[in-house]
C-alpha cells in the first residue's frame, strides 16, 4: 500500500474511507502534513490575580507598552525586569468587570484607551501618563471598544445596548470628545437585529455585530454621515463577543451557527460548516463564554479561538482551536490559560540580562556601612547557579525602600566589596532611605528558559498567553506531545492484515499503535502501544481487523518538523 498521508482534522464527519480524521492534537497543519506546536514559557512576573485581559501598545519610538487587566485593576509591564505596576486610577480598585466580561483596550495615537462595562473609559497617554485616568468628554460606559479609520468605536453601551457610538477623529485631535455633532463624533441607534455584541475595528471600515444582523460601517470622509451603515447578513449573529478576530483583512468569528469569515467587501461565509461546527459546540462550555476569545497568531497564517470545554477547570480555557487561513484547515491544541492574545515582547539591552535571569540572589536588608554607602545584607553569596564571587559588577533591583540600591539605565551596574558571607558594600552608593522589603541580585544566564534571541532590542509579535499562575508568555517552548491519527482504513468489506507501517517523519523517537474494529457500529479498540525498530524504523506488529487506523505519538521535547503519514505493510486478511 502507498503512503497514507496525514489526514485533515474534520471531527464533525465520519472518517471512515476519507481523507480525514477525529484525533489530531498539539500540531500545527503544513504543506507536508503536520508540524509540532511549541510549549508555553513564561517570561513576566505572575499578575497579582488572574488575567482579565491584556494589550500592548507602541509608541512613537517603537518601543513597547504592555497592559495587563485583573477583576479590579489595571497593571503596566515594567520592561527591565518584568514586574507588573499598578497604574490603576489613583491607585484605586475599580468596581469587578462581569464574571461573563473581560476588560477590552484600543489605542489611538498616544492614547491607550481601556473599558468594561461597570467602569468609566480609561485612558492613558503614553507620552507623559504614569496612572490610567477617567477618560475626558463624558463617554457613555462601554463593554466593547475598537478604534476604525482614527475613530473610538463604543459598543455594548451599558444605558442604551442597541446603540454604537464613537468619538471625535483623532487626527482632529478629538478622540477623548463624545458630544454629538462636534468634531465627527456621533451615535447610530440599530431597531432591529437585537443587541449589539460588539464591533470588528479596521483602517476606514469595520463591522457591527448584533443577535441576529450584521452590518458593515465604512468611513466616508467629507460626508455629513460619517459612516455609511448597510446590513450584510440577516438571520445572523454573533454567539461569543471575544470570539472576534481581525486578520490579514479578514474578520473571523463565531456565530450562532457556528465559525465564520468576511473578507474585504464580502458577506459573512461559513468555515467550520460540516468540519468541527457540531463538535465544538458539544465540547464548549457556554456558561463562561467570557472565556472564549480569539487572537491572531501575528508571525503565521494561523488564528486561534480559547475556549472552556464542558471537563474544563473553573476560571480557566483548557482547549485552542487552530485555524489555517492560508490551508483551510482546523487543529486542536490543549492549553490551559486564563488570556489569549498576539503580543510583543518588550526589548532588553544586555545590561538587563542578569534581571531577567533566573535563580537571582535574595537580599534581606540594607543599611548604611558607616561611611556613608549602601551595605547590603544577602540570604548567601552564591546559589546552585549564580555567584556574586568573581562577578566585576553585579546588577541590583526590586529594593523596596532604599530604591537608591536599584540599578537604573544611567547607572546599570554596581561594582562591589565582599565584607563577608552575607554582606556586600556597593563602591559609590549613597544610603538615603531605611530598607523596607525585597530586593534580587542578578541571575543565571545559563539557567534562562528562553533563548537569548528571544529578547532583541527590536520584537515582533507572536502568539502568547497567561497561564494558570497569572503568568505572561509566549508559544516559543519545545514541542508539545504529538498525536496524529490516520483516516480509517477498510479491505472494501474484507478483513485487513496490518503487518507494521513506517511513519513519514524526521522525528527520531515515534511511538505507534493501531486503532481498529471489525464493524463500523463497535467502539474502536486502541491497540498496544510502541517503540519504532532502531534499525529499520519501522513499527512491528501484528493486527488483523476490518477497519484499522495508524496512529503516531510524538514525545514532548521530540526534534522534529513534519509528520507526513506513514507507509502501511497491509495484506489482504488471512493470507498469513
């Protein structure tokens, strides 16, 4: 028998004599088949509470600015050492975002714009802000935001939910005025179609979600109208609110019944029809739908919707659902997070390294050394990765109290002087303020999780994450576990005789088995697991059956790129 290639994951259809199959999971579609999906690794400080949601924003240098939203607050991402700062209004708790809501962010220009429904719209200039603040003109409460063409688009208004409204343009410098009729801001008010559930954002365009319409909304400048509005799909709506996703010019979301995509100028045309529509919906857990959100996968042609299944844990998505635009085809990949979304990590200089390390020295004190310099007290000199000994210069940060130990851009190092064990005088400090808590000392290049090429001065974004621990990071790992099944195979009504099969793969280390039963109403038997020969990298094993699968697992860590199919040894069954 030829190659039997690598079947397209389509779990809505039978399998049987296709080209498809129920069980692919943690790979990503290629032109030769499969490819692995890279593990989560963290690279920030764990938020204070679980992720409520997150946005970066790019100011005019191009350097990066990174939110992140709890239940209650808002946290700036310090770029040195990648702890979260509280930038919440005055310091203050805002009133709980909904159990069923996640805070939504948007920028224009120097304006990073944050909203949920229960709050007033925050803002925050990134050109001179340190706190987020009530946003000016008086917006109306909003649970939705998205800026098209240089306007902020509210939607999911909390007094009047079938209304959108947006601000003035911002190139008029009027993106904090709400009054109707100045400065092009204005509102339009929907009769029919239900609720609006949100808008997708886009350079002079966009589209405006209801229960059960959609809508285009194209900027017309010099018009009197400011917004062209036309419906382009009744009897359609949008089902999950953060299932919305802008890529490549083409929105995706799902709708209630089921996955769709409107390209440019286009009316909204189903994907996941008769391919994973029905088996989504039976895995999806709709009461915590605030957790099914959808990203784009920024460096691929790839977008993902998280999503909670029905076996999920509480407060967390436990599935993604892949999609490649370019190949049309679905995947599976399990991954536990609180957020989704595409994010650039911020840059660092290689005097920031030794902060971003891992296994960092504790200090536990810092006092005046009695001639006028900072004497700082260490729980040890050394650990099982870093010493201080040797080192001409060390890197100090998060003091809390004698801030003045901290190492900043002007001054990125410290030499030092050994007093003991525990004790180290910093050559050139000044001791002004009594030591309150905390305080680190460096870190282990060497025991770094991410490679040095993932911290360029200059990033494009890419696929990341919180995960359970309140933790921000990136898809940028090892390979996941692979699992690839083949479409079932069948003799025409006649047994089959497998005799082994050779998967088509450059991984080294493949564990195969078979999947089979001898009617199409029994529940297939998964057969014994193992090893590939070492000298003919072959799988070896027997089964006799009517209907029979191969199926490859991958190991976590494996090196490899493709997953073709494999090259089954079959015969007609008893001839041996």
């Amino acid at each position: 028998m030829s190659i039997v290639r690598a079947a397209e994951y389509r779990p809505d259809v039978s399998d049987f004599g296709g080209m498809s199959t129920k069980n692919i999971r943690n790979v990503t579609p290629q032109g030769d088949g499969y490819g692995p999906f890279p593990a989560f690794v963290p690279y920030a400080s764990k938020l204070p509470g679980p992720c409520r949601g997150a946005f970066y924003a790019l100011k005019f240098d191009g350097s990066v600015v990174t939110f992140a939203a709890t239940a209650t607050k808002l946290y700036q991402l310090n770029n040195t050492n990648f702890t979260w700062t509280d930038v919440s209004a005055g310091g203050s708790s805002y009133a709980s975002v909904g159990t069923t809501a996640q805070w939504q962010f948007a920028q224009t220009g120097s304006l990073v714009f944050a909203t949920q429904a229960n709050v007033v719209l925050q803002v925050f200039d990134l050109s001179s802000a340190t706190q987020f603040s009530a946003a000016l003109g008086s917006p109306p409460q909003a649970a939705y935001v998205t800026v098209i063409g240089g306007f902020l688009v509210l939607s999911g208004l909390l007094s009047t939910p079938y209304r959108i409204m947006w601000s003035g343009l911002y190139s008029f410098n009027a993106a904090q005025s709400w009054t109707a009729g100045v400065n092009s801001s204005d509102f339009q008010d929907f009769t029919d179609g239900g609720i609006v559930r949100g808008v997708a954002g886009g350079d002079q365009s966009g589209v405006i979600f209801q229960d059960q319409i959609i809508r285009s909304m194209a900027y017309v400048a010099g018009s009197p109208l400011i917004f062209q509005i036309e419906k382009i799909a009744e009897g359609l709506g949008l089902f999950a609110p953060y299932s919305i996703i802008k890529h490549s010019g083409s929105i995706y979301f799902y709708a209630t019944q089921g996955f769709y995509k409107i390209s440019p100028g286009g009316p909204p045309l189903p994907i996941g029809r008769e391919r994973v529509n029905r088996t989504f919906l039976a895995n999806l857990d709709a009461s915590n739908l605030q957790l099914f959100m959808g990203t784009a996968d920024p460096r691929s042609s790839r977008i993902y919707w998280a999503y909670r299944s029905t076996s999920g844990s509480a407060g967390l998505y436990d599935m993604l659902l892949g999609y490649d635009e370019v190949l049309d085809r679905f995947f599976p990949v399990a991954s536990s997070g609180e957020f989704l979304l595409g994010i650039s990590q911020s840059g660092v200089t290689l005097e920031q390294l030794d902060a971003l390390a891992p296994t960092p020295l504790t200090i536990t004190g810092a006092a005046n050394n009695g001639s006028g310099a900072i004497r700082l007290t260490l729980s040890a000199e050394s650990n099982a990765s870093f010493s201080i000994l040797g080192q001409p210069f060390i890197r100090v940060y998060n003091v809390v109290g004698t801030t003045e130990a901290n190492n900043t851009t002007a001054n990125p190092n410290w030499a030092f002087t050994v007093i003991d064990s525990t004790h180290i005088d910093l050559v050139g400090s000044t001791f002004t303020n009594a030591y309150v808590s905390g305080g680190q000392i460096g870190g282990s290049v060497d025991a770094m999780t991410l490679s040095l090429d993932d911290y360029p001065s200059s990033l494009e974004p890419q696929l990341g994450q919180f995960d359970a621990t309140n933790a921000l990071g990136f898809f940028s790992g090892v390979p996941l576990e692979a699992t690839i099944d083949s479409a079932e195979e069948s003799g025409d009504g006649t047994r089959l005789t497998a005799c082994g099969f050779v998967p088509v793969t450059d991984a080294a280390n493949v564990f195969c088995r078979y999947v089979y039963r001898d009617t199409l109403q029994a529940t297939p038997i998964v057969g014994t697991e193992q090893a590939l020969s070492t000298r003919t990298g072959r799988f070896d094993q027997m089964r006799d059956a009517r209907f029979i699968r191969f199926r490859g697992r991958i190991p976590a860590g494996a090196n490899w790129t493709y997953y073709a199919g494999v090259t089954p040894d079959v015969i007609a069954g008893g001839a041996i």
